[in-house]
C-alpha cells in the first residue's frame, strides 16, 4: 500500500494543493484550544515551502450545513497560528473555489502558503458536484493528502479533487505515509506476539474490528464497557452495567468461535453510582451485584493484560479499558498504557479516547505511533481499503 510522499516530487516553482486536517477545537471566542493537528501538518508543509513550492492549504472545520458561510465554522483562526509557527506571514482566501481563492493562488510566490476557506462550506464537498471538484484541482500542479482523519471518507476534496487531477502527480504527506504504514503495513507484517486490545462501550462498534483481529492477532484483550456484554453472554450478572442485550448473541458467537485469542475481564471494579465518590468494589467478572455497575477492569486483570502486552511484539490499542477521565477508575486504563509505554514492541495507539488517554498520562512521547484519526484507524484496523488513498500514486 506504499504511496508516493510530498517528499518524491518536484515543487520548486509549482502550486501545491495539500489536504490537510486543521479541523482544530475552538472555544466560544474562536480561540484555538488545541493546535496538534496543526503541528502535525508541519513536516508536510515545510517540505513544500523549504523547497519553493506554492502551498495551498484545504480543511474542513466542524459540520457545517453546505449552504454557505457559517463563521464559527471558519478556518481564519488557523491562519495566525500557523503563521506563529512558520515563522512567516500565510495568506487566506475567504472561499474554497470562488474568485478570492483563484487570484490569490494564481498570485502565489515561491515558499508562500495560502490557506482556503472551510470546504464545507461548499455543498459540492459533500454532494460530489464535478464542478466543484474541477474549479479546486484546477488551482494547483500537485495533489498532497495529508489529511489522515479524514481518509475513509470520499469527500469532494479528499477523492473527487485527485480524480480530477489524473496525470498530475498525487502524493501523500508524512503524516499519512506513516499511518499507513503503522495501522496497515505493521499489522500485515507484525512482530509477534500480536497483541490487541479493545475497549469502549459497544461491541456493535468494534465488531468488524474484533473479527479482523482475531485472524490475525495472538490475542484480543476485551475491556471498557463491552466486556458487560460478553459477561451477559457467558450467563453473568451484570448489575446496572452499561449493555448492548441486543448483542448477546453476537458476543456468544465471537467467544465460541475465538477460543483463547479473546481474552476477557476476570475482574471488574464497580461502583454504586458513576462518580468518583461512590461505594466501590471489586468482584469477579460476571458477579456485579445489583445497584452497581462496572466502570473498570479489576487489578488482577490489569496485571494479566500488563503482563500480556510487555511480553507482546506489536501492539495495537483502540478503547480505554473503564472510564479513565474518573478516578480510580483511571486504573485499568492507566495499567495497560503504562505497560504499552514499557514494552520494547512496536506499539500502536489507535487514535479517539485511546490517543487522549495516553496524551492524559504523559505517555505519548514512550510508543511507536499514535493514530490522528479515530474512525480512520478503526476502518484501517478492520482491514478496509480507502478511495481516497487508493487513488493516490504509488510509491
């Protein structure tokens, strides 16, 4: 699944159209309250301007309707702050395909950035309007896709734009290059053993995930909330435990036809209400008395599956293991990142609560690889191909 990079191709002199993932939390002033996914774009964008070409920068920020201009929507903040982290002036377009963004492209020199207006804000992002997507290839010489967290989608920007640029050249950004070969090529060649593990609430979320896995992983260790299921399918109580009772049967399936690959809670630690203060206890898996819920694997699950995961030559990991933003429940999931970041395998954080656990614990900078796209990852890890990267030259 190797790709071309930015890296590949000539830019001195040439337009750049990179798709980027700038979609960045704001507050109620505008502010930037996280700028990762901007930091994370750099490497890509210096490739550019370092060599002379002319970037152009797409996004989507937030959701919205496809009707217009919607300011809470607008990519505008991204621009100071990119500009603060350059170190040099980025110019900004208040349209994706309209006339400020065509003379402003048209005008840009060697080393400049332009950034483009939200492309949601264009209904052809979405409804896969030709036009659109000719108006926004047609301002550049190169395609970059470096916008991982949004590559399970076809969005007009992410496939129909480098469709439409066939015989130009079209290339991924690092940050793509090196998801793909993370979540793709490490699982296709793993070091083993092969270790995953999933938490969260719902089986029916992790279900096409858990059954990739299993054809290939040593081991699937089950945590979160979804673990409640797989007790209910084994005859267990489950107290007030969040369920999915209309998957019973599928969490019976998996067990029957996983043998000892799953590996499941042994003990949970539960709560008589969901908060921090509550009467607490721990029980055997399947034994949650009434008027309590799990909210936690139990220690002596937490030092089965550390001790699984150090042992473990390549290590994915999607779902925090209980409700890790509430201690003490924080522990399983702390046990088994702490565990991930002390294990000399390739280790694989795949993205949503897994990344923010792992940031949350000071750990992020101790594993291989932290995924930038939750649903992305997820779809990877189901063993999905994407358009929007399938299209792309190969390397």
């Amino acid at each position: 699944m190797a790709k071309k990079t930015i890296a590949q191709v000539d830019v001195a002199g040439k337009k750049v159209l990179m798709r980027v993932d700038f979609n960045v939390p704001l507050d109620d002033q505008g502010h930037i309250t996280d700028d990762l996914r901007i930091r994370m774009a750099l490497d890509s964008i210096r490739s550019v301007t370092s060599r002379g070409g002319r970037l152009i920068l797409s996004s989507h920020l937030g959701r919205p309707k496809g009707t217009g201009i919607e300011p809470k929507y607008s990519l505008r903040p991204t621009v100071a702050r990119l500009s603060e982290l350059l170190g040099q002036p980025v110019q900004f377009a208040g349209d994706t395909v309209g006339p400020e963004a065509k003379a402003q492209s048209q005008a840009l020199q060697n080393g400049q950035v332009l950034i483009l207006e939200n492309v949601r804000f264009n209904a052809g992002e979405k409804d896969g309007d030709g036009q659109y997507a000719a108006t926004l290839a047609g301002l550049a010489d190169i395609y970059c896709n470096d916008a991982f967290g949004t590559c399970h989608r076809n969005d007009g920007s992410m496939y129909a734009v480098p469709k439409a640029m066939a015989g130009k050249p079209r290339v991924v950004g690092f940050l793509v290059e090196k998801e793909i070969r993370y979540l793709s090529d490490a699982i296709s060649h793993p070091q083993r053993p092969f270790v995953a593990i999933l938490g969260g609430a719902k089986v029916s979320d992790k279900i096409k995930v858990i059954d990739n896995l299993l054809k290939v992983c040593d081991q699937v260790l089950i945590g979160g909330a979804m673990a409640y299921t797989f007790s209910l399918a084994k005859g267990g109580r489950v107290g007030n435990s969040l369920v999915e009772r209309d998957r019973v049967d599928l969490a019976k399936d998996l067990i029957n036809r996983a043998g000892n690959k799953l590996v499941l809670p042994t003990d949970t630690h539960c709560g008589d209400a969901f908060n921090g203060d509550c009467q607490k206890k721990v029980v055997a898996a399947g034994e949650i008395p009434d008027g309590f819920e799990g909210l936690d694997i139990g220690p002596a699950t937490a030092k089965h599956y550390s001790d699984l995961v150090k042992a473990a030559g390549t290590i994915v990991w999607n779902g925090p293991m209980g409700v890790f933003e509430m201690p003490p429940f924080d522990h399983g999931t702390r046990a088994v990142a702490e565990a991930i970041a002390a294990s000399t395998g390739t280790s694989i954080i795949g993205g949503g609560d897994s990344a923010a656990a792992i940031a949350v614990f000071g750990l992020a900078d101790q594993v291989s690889h932290v995924s930038t796209g939750g649903g992305a990852s997820l779809e990877m890890l189901e063993g999905k191909k994407f358009d929007a990267v399938e299209i792309l030259d190969e390397a």
